[in-house]
C-alpha cells in the first residue's frame, strides 16, 4: 500500500502573548509555580484584534503553500477542524479559500471542503479523514489541506482561564509524504460523557477535575483498543508520543498512567520491582478501594524511580516545549506536540528516520484515539522549514489591562473595538462585516 500521511507542516501563532507567572498570577495573587510547575505554562497566545481563527488558519496554510510551491489547482481537499466556529452553516475552509484565492491566481472551485467538530480530536479526525480520501483513489492527484485553528477562550474567572491559547496548524497530506506516515492501525476510546461543553455558546462550560479524569479514562481505552489491532505497546517501541496537550501537567499525568500500562508484566516491571514492588492487581484485594489506594502509591513511587523519569524526559518532554509557551490551541495541540518533539530531535541532531510516533488525540465529551507514525526521510528538511521560534519572540507581550481588553474584543456577545497592539504585515487580517453577517478579510502586504 502506498504511504499516506504528512507532507508538510505550518504552526500558525496569535500575535499577543499573556505571561502566566508574572502577569496572570501576579493579578491573581497565586503563586507563580502553580502555573510553571502545576500546569506547566509559561505564557499563553492570543489573537490581536484583527485576528481569528480565519486568519490564522489562512496564514498557516499560505506560508505552507508559499513554502511547498504549491498552486490551488495541487489542492483537492480543505478540511477546518475548529472548536470555534461563528457560523452554524457557512464553515470556515470557505473562508479560507476565499482568503487564498486573493493571493492566487486559480480558485478552490474544484476542491471538497468541510468543517469537522468534535472538540480538540477534530483536527485529528481531519486527518484521518484526508489520509481515507487519498487511501481510497479519490485524490485525483491532489493532495489535502488540513487546518485546525482555534482562539481557545474561557469565561473570565473560570479556572480553565489559565489555559487559554489561540493558533493553527495547517497541514499537507499526501501520498509519499515527506514527514511521517500513518499507521491504518488506530484505537478508541469513546464515550457520552459532559466534562466539556458549548451548548451554542461562546465560552465552554468545564467541570475541570472532571475533565482530567475523563481525559485519562477515554486515553486509556483508545490504548488497549490500539494494542488490539496493532498488539502489544512496549516502552521503547517509539521515539516520541505527542499526546493533546490542554496543559502540560495534563499530559504528565497521561504519561505516567501509560507507562504502568506499557511495562506491566514486562522485564521492566520485575526489575523495578526490587526498588517499588510489582504493579497491584484488583484481584489481590478484598475492596476496590484497597486496591485504588495501593495504585496510588505504587504510581507516586513509579514516579521517582529513574527508569521512569529517564523514558520521561526522552520521549515525553520534547512533545511539550512549544505547548509551554501558548497554551492550550484545541485541535492544534496534539499537532503541535508532534511539531515540538520533532523540532527537539532536530536540534538534538538526532536521526529519526524510520522511527515511530505514538500519537494520541483527545477531544471532551469524549473521545480519545490513538495511531502510529513513521518519521519519514524528509522529516530534517520540513522541521527545518519552522519559524516557530521567531514567531513566538515577536508576540507583543501584553499588560493586564491589555489582556482584559482584547479577551472582551473577541467577545462574541460584547461590542469592543480597539487599537491592534501589533501591525500586521505580509498576513491576511479580519476586515469588518459583510451586509448577510459574514467577516470580510484582506491581505496586508
Ligand atoms: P485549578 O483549580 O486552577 O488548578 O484547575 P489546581 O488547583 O488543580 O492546580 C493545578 C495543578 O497545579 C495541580 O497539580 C496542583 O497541585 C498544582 P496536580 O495535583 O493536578 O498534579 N499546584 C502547584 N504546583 C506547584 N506549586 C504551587 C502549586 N499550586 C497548585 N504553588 C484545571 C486546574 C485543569 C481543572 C483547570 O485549569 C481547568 O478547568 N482547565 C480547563 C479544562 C482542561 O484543560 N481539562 C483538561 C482535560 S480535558 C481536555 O484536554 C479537553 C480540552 O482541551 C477541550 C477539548 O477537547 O475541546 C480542554
């Protein structure tokens, strides 16, 4: 079977950028090291006043297109997977399109497009759906646009306001691609489940502690459901596993869980049994209680042993640089993991090629998956090809009085108009209402 996957990728960020130790937790009168060590952030991105997840998006997916030589007539796909949409019909790879048609002579006439929703894993389900399309000879040729962008906006006050982000991620599927390919193996875990909602309004409505637990329950059954089909998961078997990345600690405690999953009735579990005993199983106790109680502590002893902390630091870590630094990008996130472990193999000078990924994708109310990829010989080349790094120094960093301001501008319900606190400069920005409701959007040269 031919090899299916990513070709390219573009990381998208919002101009602004909020400093969560010293600015938010100043104002909130905490301690910064919740924030860095609870959490995991430093700052956050966010969208200045001319920008949205139309603008992001189209930006990603331009620099993407500018960098690959590519013309709308390569294109024959355009999927947006956002958890912010304005439009309950009109989706936003229309508007998209229209972007990148101002700055193309040919037109996106002939390309399919759409908008996915399924909270964060919705940029995910984009790219299966993309890599199914080409799998299934309907490409033509062509290769596929996935975009998933999203201003990640909480309540002001609500806890999750520590996780705000805002950014996109545009990527290129193809055949033969260049970075890493996707495994037709894939596991779920799925449930109805109200930990994370937006009943037809802007902000989410969170039962965060909840949300965590949900999180690590539906990303533990996508796991065994992977090992179903793709067998066992052992915890030297991949280089890196970018995981959804709603806050680093999150993706800490996700961690954990799996590697008491990956060694258990392994080698790696005998030896360290001799340092913290073996892994409690349900049967030996008399209540499940007991039983979670033993768990508890077996797992806060796992967590010091150097084995684990060793495998952490190598194939987790790296997934979480670029998430510490912008938050929380919904659909983005776990492509942004992807993007950051990469990026930190690459300034490591290491060699990948041939290597494999796992990768694992959450979405609230809830679904988590699970695939495999195969880092690509390209993989050097397309990471390269970033500027994550510069985009993230030039943010305009934001006072308090700054921030209150812009999160009231990108307030569907409130009518705020402000000075931009940057200038906008070879990107497409929000240009005012159309006469049916609709944004307009220009490019600034
Ligand atoms: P909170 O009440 O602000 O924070 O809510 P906390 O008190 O639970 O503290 C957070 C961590 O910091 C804890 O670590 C504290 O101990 C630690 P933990 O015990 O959990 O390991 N801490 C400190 N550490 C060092 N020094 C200190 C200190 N103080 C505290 N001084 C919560 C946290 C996650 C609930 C909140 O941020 C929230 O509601 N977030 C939004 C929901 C969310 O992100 N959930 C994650 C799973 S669901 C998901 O990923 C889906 C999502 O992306 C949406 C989608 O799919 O569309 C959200």
């Amino acid at each position: 079977m031919t090899a299916v996957g990513i070709d390219a990728v573009e990381i998208w960020t919002g101009n602004l950028k909020l400093d969560l130790p010293g600015t938010f937790a100043a104002e909130k009168g905490e301690d910064p090291e919740k924030y860095t060590k609870g959490l995991g952030l430093n700052a956050s991105s966010f969208p200045d006043s001319y920008e949205d997840i139309v603008t992001m998006g189209a930006n990603a997916a331009h620099r993407l297109m500018e960098r690959k030589g590519l013309e709308p007539d390569d294109i024959g796909r355009i999927d947006v997977a956002t958890e912010s949409a304005f439009d309950n019909s009109k989706p936003v790879s229309t508007y998209v399109a229209g972007c990148l048609e101002q700055v193309y002579d040919g037109d996106f006439h002939h390309a399919n497009k759409g908008e996915r929703k399924f909270a964060c894993i919705a940029g995910t389900q984009s790219l299966d759906d993309a890599c199914n399309w080409i799998r299934a000879g309907r490409n033509r040729g062509r290769s596929a646009l996935v975009i998933a962008t999203d201003t990640a906006l909480y309540a002001r006050g609500d806890a999750g306001e520590a996780t705000q982000g805002a950014g996109a991620v545009a990527m290129l599927i193809s055949e033969d691609p260049s970075l890493v390919e996707l495994s037709t193996e894939q596991g779920y875990g799925s449930a109805d489940e109200t930990d994370f909602l937006k009943p037809n309004q802007q902000f989410p409505s969170v039962d965060g502690k909840r949300s965590v637990q949900v999180y690590l329950a539906r990303m533990r059954e996508a796991l065994e459901d992977f090992e179903s089909v793709a067998g066992e998961v052992h915890e030297d078997d991949f280089v890196y596993a970018p995981f959804h990345t709603p806050f680093p600690g999150m993706v800490r405690k996700a961690a954990l869980l799996a590697f008491r999953h990956v060694i258990r009735d392994t080698p790696t579990e005998d030896e360290l049994a001799e340092e913290i005993g073996r892994q409690p199983r349900p049967e030996a106790f008399d209540s499940d209680e007991e039983y979670r109680d033993a768990l508890r502590e077996y797992m806060d002893a796992l967590k010091d042993t150097d084995r684990y902390a060793e495998w952490y630091d190598a194939t987790i870590d790296p997934t979480l640089t670029i998430s510490r630094n912008v938050g929380n990008w919904y659909t983005g996130s776990v492509h942004v993991a992807r993007a950051s472990a990469l990026k930190h193999a690459l300034e490591a000078g290491r060699d990948l090629t041939g290597e494999k990924l796992l990768v694992g994708s959450y979405g609230s109310g809830a679904q988590a998956e699970i695939h495999a990829e195969t880092i690509q010989d390209g993989w050097e080349a397309e990471i390269e090809a970033l500027n994550v790094d510069e985009q993230l120094d030039n943010r305009y960093e934001m006072t308090w009085e700054d921030y209150e301001e812009i999160h009231d501008v990108h307030n569907h319900e409130m009518d705020v108009d402000v000075e931009e606190f940057t200038t906008p400069s070879e990107e497409f920005v929000f240009d005012g209402w159309g006469r049916m409701g609709e944004r307009k959007y220009r490019y600034v040269e």
